[in-house]
C-alpha cells in the first residue's frame, strides 16, 4: 500500500511539472490568432443589403500571401463573391471578402473552420474558427436608394 501511494504521489508531481512547463510557454506569440471584429457584426439582423464587402479583424498580424478561409456551411448561405478581389489591408490584420448580398437573406460564414484554416499569424498558427452569421434587411436603406436620374433646381429669393 506504501509503494503504490508512494507512485501516485510520484506520477501527481510529474504531470504538476509537465504543467508548468507548458504554461511557461504560453505567450501571445505562441497562441493562435482570433477574431476581434467583423464587418458586419455577428447576430445583425438589419445588414444593409447594398453593402459590398465583408470583413474579419485578427489579434495578430496574419501570413498576408492569399493565405485565408472563407469557408461556406453551404452554397444556399454563402454570399456571391470575387475571388480575384479577396485581400489583406495594410494592417496585416484586416482581411476583406468583397460580396454582393441580397436584401431580406440570412448569411453563414465560417472563418477559418476545422477542414480548412488557412488564416493563419506570421507564426503559422491558425485563427480560431469564428462563425459570422448575420441577415440582410428587407429593404435597401432610403439613405442607400439611387435617386434616378440626377436634376436641377432653381432656389428663388
């Protein structure tokens, strides 16, 4: 009985050990980026449906060489994209998803997910998966409609 504590004590101060160490190599550095903002917000439901592009901000600098994951739950939820458009903002940060949305749909994006994560800091390590679900309004803002054909107008004093 005296051995077999004896080893459980033994193997207690091992993994107290083994622990430390890893909290000792825990840094900013060392831990993966996440996302701290998107446009538009996550959980929106009045999106300006003329808005024509989405974007996600890391807590890190990012690997800027089309390295990204806009991944789709599926095609029905995915915004119409230009792939040939997809970029970094100086920032290293910033990446942008240029779309067009349509007015009154639901849109589900994964950024990064477990099948794909090519977001990833200058260190190699990827993002965090972040799902960015939000919905369009109904209708474009009056703010956002086109007024037609331009006119002119007399101001009479």
């Amino acid at each position: 009985m005296k051995q077999t504590g004896t080893l459980v004590l033994g193997a207690i101060l091992l993994a107290s050990v083994a622990v430390a160490g890893d909290e000792a190599t825990i840094s900013v550095k060392t831990m993966p980026p996440s996302v701290i903002k998107t446009v538009p917000q996550a959980g929106d439901t009045e999106v300006d449906p003329s808005l024509k592009e989405i974007t996600v901000t890391f807590s890190k600098d990012m690997m800027t060489k089309e390295m990204w994951s806009w991944c789709s739950q599926s095609p029905e939820t995915f915004p119409e994209i230009d792939k040939t458009k997809i970029r970094y903002l100086k920032d290293e940060r910033t990446c942008v998803l240029p779309v067009k949305l349509q007015p009154g749909k639901t849109y589900v994006i994964w950024i990064n997910s477990q099948k794909f994560n090519y977001f990833k800091d200058t260190e190699n390590n990827s993002a965090v998966p972040y799902l960015l679900v939000f919905q369009t309004a109904s209708r474009v803002p009056s703010s956002s409609r086109s007024l037609g054909t331009p006119f002119t107008f007399t101001v009479l004093k």
